[in-house]
C-alpha cells in the first residue's frame, strides 16, 4: 500500500477516503470506478445502497442510538471531476491516478486538476457513513457527469429520497453558502470546410500562460479567453493580409476558461506576419489582468503543409472565434456584482472535416438564456455553420424561508476559529440543487464547502485546514 500523502489533519480517514478515490480515474462519463468502490464500500459496512444506470449512488445510513425521531437529512455531491492538465503533463486521466502534492496547508496535484471538486464531498460522506457520529437518518446521494451536463442528477430516481432537507457539498468558499444559482445551456457550434493544395508555408501560432477558470466563477474576473484571443490575432492579421487556415485546437471543457489554444496558418510572407502577432500579443498583454501575466505567443518557423482551409472558410471560422457574445453579459439588479447571464467559449477542435466550438450558456432567468440561445442559433446560421443546444439544466430560485439556511448562519456563527462571518449569496455557477428542488416536492436546499482554490485548472488547490472547519461545520448542523 503506498504511502499516504495527506496527514496530520483530522478526521485522519476522511482524507484517506480522498486518497482513495484520487487513485481511481473518474472523469465525467469515467464514473463505473468509483461507483464500484461506492457499492463495495456500502455492502462491507451493511448499508443500504442502490446504483443505478448513470452510474449514480444512494447510500442510507439509519439514525443513531436516540435520534430515531429525527427528521432525514439528504447529503449530496457528485464523484466525476474536471480533467485539465498542464501542456507539458503526460498524466492519462483513464488510466492513471491523481499525484497528489501537499504544501503546508494547501493540497494540490502535479499538473492536473486536483478533483477537490468534489472530491471533497465524496471525501466527506464516506466518513459520516462510516464514522462513529451522532447522526439523524442520513441520506447520501453521489451523481455522476455533474461537469458536462448534469446527467446523472437528471436521472436519479428522486423517489428514493425521504429526507426534505438536502446538504449539498460542492460550494468553494468557507463561511459563504449559496443559496440560488443560473442554469445553463450547453451549445456546439460545428462548422464544416473544404481543403485545397496548400500556396504557402505555414507558421505555427501557440497561445499559453493563460490563468483559466471556471466559467461560472470566475467569468466575472475578465481573465483571457485563449482561444477567443487566438480569434483577434487571427482576424487582424486576415484584415492586413488574408491568409489560409490549417488547423486550430484548443482548450479542454466548455465550464473551464481555456488556457492555450493553437493555430497552424499558411501566409504569404511568414516574417512579416510573425513580426505582426507578436505586436498583437504585447498589445493584448496590456489588457490582461494580474492573474494571466504569463500569457505569451510563441510562433514557429516556417514549413511545407500539403492542404489548407479556403481564404472563405477561413474567414468563417475567424468569424466563429470572434463574434459569439462571450464572457458577461448582463449582471443582477438584485444582488450588485453578480454575473446574471454569460457565454464561454470553452473549447475548439479539428477532425479533419469540421471545426467544433463548445460554449456554456448560463443565465439566471430562463427567459434570458432562450434569448443567449437564439442568438447562438442564428449567428451560427449567418456564418454557414450548425448550432445544437443540449444538456440545459434548471437555474435554483432563492428561498426566503430556507430553514437551513437560518441553521448555517447559527452553526458556522459558532464555529471556533471561523475564517469570516458567514453570508449566504446566489451564484452564477451551476449547481444540482435546482434540478433536485425541482423534484422533490417542499425540499429545503443549501449549498457549501470549503476554500477550493482555480477550480477546473491545473492549478486547483484546497486548503486542508479548511476542510477540517467545514467537516466540523457539516456535523453541527447535522447536530
């Protein structure tokens, strides 16, 4: 058994748990791993389990001794992960597991994405179903593909459920629960292109250094969007001097903020169209904020290519990188700085026939998202491409009467050494909360979690003294 990475913080097994679970491959659609461990883990202990299709787990733990009366309590959180490395990493996120690092109170993974989201709810529930905790009936649920469509919550047969209170684990801000947040669309944009004999040389255009983010998240913070960025440069140096097109590729997932992106270009005159990027990439570097001073250009020396995009297809892929609405679009008049509404462009690639666009969508009101929507549909319609929305999930309206929400303000308000007074806010990230609000009749919902640090980047960190706070935060409210 290899060594654990993770000690000196308590309950000492629920970071084991996180070990464990961090050495199973678990990428959204990746989830028949860890629901395995899950069912094993339930049938060792003689609790009742049930797995479904989706690969979803429901775990019921009965009260302890005295706590008979009380009412269930549904705890939930999801086991897929983000999966997002750096361009040097050479980590199978099939295959291998998570290197987990830990630097003085922060825990982090080398090159990847740490799985903190959600890790630390599996992490979390696997200890109070097996911990000796005086507990009311408790209910766990664990879904699948929360980070690509929300699929597994959609399926989930909801009439497991007992409890009318739900606990959900996938918040990243200690002492701040959420209590509403936007729903979303996800939109691919596919536009198909006919190759000819290549006149030109071709350069090779490399975006990186990008911080990244989540889309949800951090779209408010205007952090440079690489494949947006690689749109610019692409069509002012089309303006100057038109061009061919070879290939373009770039970031991972449509919820994470891409971070590099690469473009291969046929040119007439390779110098000369280098020395003009690499103008664009001082001037762009000047709008960037703090967080993305490592963005740079980098472009490779001329070299033969047989084939190449049309100057007209080039153009329209141009077009498809640049002039989809992107980042904020509107913000709440209720709650000052919240994002209301956004578009991501979060990935691009090339299958030799056709170059993809994925974008998330989200909006807190419904009606602003269909009109996101339209636009997506007649902009790609305009351009010659094809627009598909799918895996729309429901935004989750605030509660003014949450009687979980009066009991975390009393729990963390009392908690000892507290990091900040605690506030309840709405998010524009995405949440399952609103899928299972709806239903489940009369469900009293909240959402928390602890400091998680750039999320779905490689960067993602937890701090781990922390999580010790919200493991106890979590037990006072179940007290």
């Amino acid at each position: 058994m290899a060594e654990r990475v993770i000690k000196g913080y308590e309950p000492d097994s629920m970071f084991g748990f996180f070990e464990d679970i961090s050495a199973i491959p678990r990428g959204s659609g990746n989830e028949g791993g860890i629901a395995d461990y899950l069912v094993k883990f339930a049938a060792e202990r003689g609790l009742f389990c049930v797995r479904d299709a989706a690969n979803n787990v429901f775990i019921r733990r009965p009260a302890s001794p005295g706590r008979d009366g009380d009412p269930a309590v549904l705890l939930q959180g999801h086991t897929d992960m983000v999966c997002v490395k750096t361009p040097t990493s050479s980590h199978d996120f099939e295959k291998d597991p998570i290197e987990l690092i830990v630097e003085g109170d922060m825990l982090r993974a080398k090159e990847t994405t740490l799985g903190a989201d959600n890790g630390v709810a599996v992490a979390i529930m696997l200890e109070l179903l097996s911990g000796d905790y005086s507990l009311p009936p408790l209910e766990c649920l664990f879904t699948t593909d929360e980070e690509t469509g929300m699929s597994g919550a959609f399926s989930f047969d909801s009439s497991l459920v007992t409890a009318r209170k739900l606990i959900n684990l996938d918040s990243a801000t200690e002492g701040i629960a959420t209590a509403g947040c936007a729903g979303g669309i996800r939109y691919k944009v596919t536009l198909p292109y006919e190759r000819v004999p290549a006149a030109e040389k071709s350069i090779t255009v490399e975006i990186s250094g990008l911080a990244g983010g989540h889309s949800g998240g951090d779209i408010h913070k205007y952090r440079g969007n690489a494949i947006n960025i690689m749109g610019r440069m692409l069509a002012a140096l089309y303006e100057k001097e038109p061009f061919c097109l070879v290939t373009v590729s770039g970031g991972a997932k449509d919820n994470a903020i891409p971070a590099d992106c690469v473009a291969a270009i046929a040119v007439a005159d390779p110098a000369a169209a280098t020395a003009f990027l690499l103008e664009q990439e001082k001037i762009i570097k000047s709008e960037l904020p703090p967080e993305d001073e490592g963005f740079k250009v980098r472009i490779s020396k001329p070299k033969a290519v047989e084939k190449t995009l049309t100057f007209a297809d080039t153009s329209r892929v141009i077009s498809m990188l640049t002039l989809f609405p992107r980042g904020p679009q509107a913000f709440s008049r209720d709650m000052p700085g919240l994002v209301e509404t956004s578009a991501n462009l979060g990935a691009v690639s090339d299958n030799g026939e056709e170059i993809t666009a994925q974008f998330l969508l989200r909006s807190s009101i419904e009606s602003r998202l269909d009109e996101l929507s339209l636009y997506f549909a007649r902009l790609a319609r305009f351009i010659g491409a094809k627009a598909e929305g799918h895996s729309r999930y429901p935004g989750w309206r605030y509660n003014p009467n949450s009687e979980l929400r009066k009991k975390f303000l009393e729990a963390y308000g009392s908690l000892e050494g507290r990091k900040r007074e605690p506030t309840v806010e709405c998010t524009h990230a995405g949440l399952e909360c609103g899928i299972f609000v709806g239903k489940i009749p009369g469900l009293d919902a909240i959402s928390i979690g602890p400091d998680i640090y750039e999320l779905h980047t490689p960067a993602e960190r937890v701090d781990l003294r922390s999580w010790e706070r919200f493991f106890k935060l979590v037990l006072k409210m179940l007290s």
